[in-house]
C-alpha cells in the first residue's frame, strides 16, 4: 500500500473527497496517512479532524526561510513513511528542497485546461476571459507554476449562462471524480513497479 500525504490551504474539499473515495475502494492501493496545512484557519483542518486523519499545520512564517519550511514538512513526511503526496487547494508554490525529496512523487490538481489559465485562479481567470472551455488537469509538480508533465486531463464546455459559482461547483465535481481515479491507478502503478 502506498503511503499517500495531502497538501491543502483552505477549505479541502479535494482533500475529502480523496479520503472519502479511497476508503470506498477494496483492495485500496493507497492510504491517506496524513495532512499537511499551511494555514491555522484553513477548514481543511476540521476534515481532517472529522475523518480521523492525522494533521500537521506548518507555517511558512514560523519559519526563517523557505527552505526551513520545507524541511519541517519533509522531517514530517519521512517520519511517516510518507511516498506520494497530492496537493488539493495547497497555496504555496513548491521550491527545489521539497522537490528534490520527493522528485516525481508529487501531483496537483489545476482547475483549468492546461497550459490554459494556469496559476491561483485557474476558474476565474478563464469565467472573465469568456473562455468556451475550460477543465481540469491533473499532473506532476516541477519548478514552475502548473507546468509540469500532464498525467491526465478533462474538458469543460462553458454555458454562457453560468455565473462565476456554477462554473466553479460544475469544476469541482470533475475534480471530486477525477482526482481519486488518478490517484488510485499512480498507487497501482507505483505497487507493481515494486513487485
């Protein structure tokens, strides 16, 4: 079973719906260990609570740099046994210390069509350019902002009739399905190659 940590900011909706599916599977390939936060007010932090999963709240502040940061988090991750890790709504964008730990063992979440509308607002970004689609990538963490290799992607077509909000709950529930599909078959894949 591979050991899986979620990153997240706010409100871990993401976060949830990975904890909540994956318990629903037999033979489950993965197991969601933990949560890792970088925000003492972020509701992800009272899901994790509901759904018994361990959380651990480090902030960049509290720290003198980044890579001290990233070095907490990674002693936390290392002491759980810690092999992929799934950021869901995680703010913050990733520096070479984290990456060099954990170098392909990282995936995102992006609520746009990548390279279409990358970075923090993804959903808004494409609503205002009157986009006619938009969707949802999934793929590995690099040095940049959401340009890593795609792993798996979706299309959205945009009714021009949607506010802002109805684009963003009919995003969510592609990312609620897709998420924990690819998570799933990454932890398979990571099993055999270790068979």
């Amino acid at each position: 079973m591979v050991r899986v940590a979620i990153f997240a900011s706010g409100n871990g909706g993401n976060f949830e719906s990975l904890v909540r599916t994956s318990r629903e599977w037999k033979h489950s390939p993965c197991s969601i260990e933990l949560l890792i936060v970088d925000k003492k007010n972020a509701f992800a932090i009272k899901r994790a609570e509901n759904l018994g999963i361990p959380c651990y709240v480090v902030s960049l502040k509290e720290c003198e740099n980044k890579k001290e940061y990233e070095e907490k988090i990674i002693k936390i991750l290392k002491e759980n046994n810690i092999e992929l890790i799934a950021l869901a709504g995680y703010m913050k964008i990733i520096s070479e210390v984290l990456l060099d730990a954990y170098r392909d063992k990282i995936i995102n979440i992006h609520p746009a069509y990548l390279p279409n509308f990358p970075g923090k607002d993804g959903i808004g970004d494409a609503y205002r350019a009157g986009a006619k689609e938009t969707g949802v990538t999934i793929h590995y963490v690099d040095e940049g902002v959401d340009s890593g290799k795609i792993i798996y992607q979706e299309k959205l077509v945009i009714d021009k009739a949607w506010s802002l909000e109805e684009l963003e709950e009919e995003i969510h529930k592609i990312e609620h399905r897709i998420y924990p599909m690819v998570l799933k078959q990454l932890c398979e894949k990571i099993e055999e190659e270790r068979n």
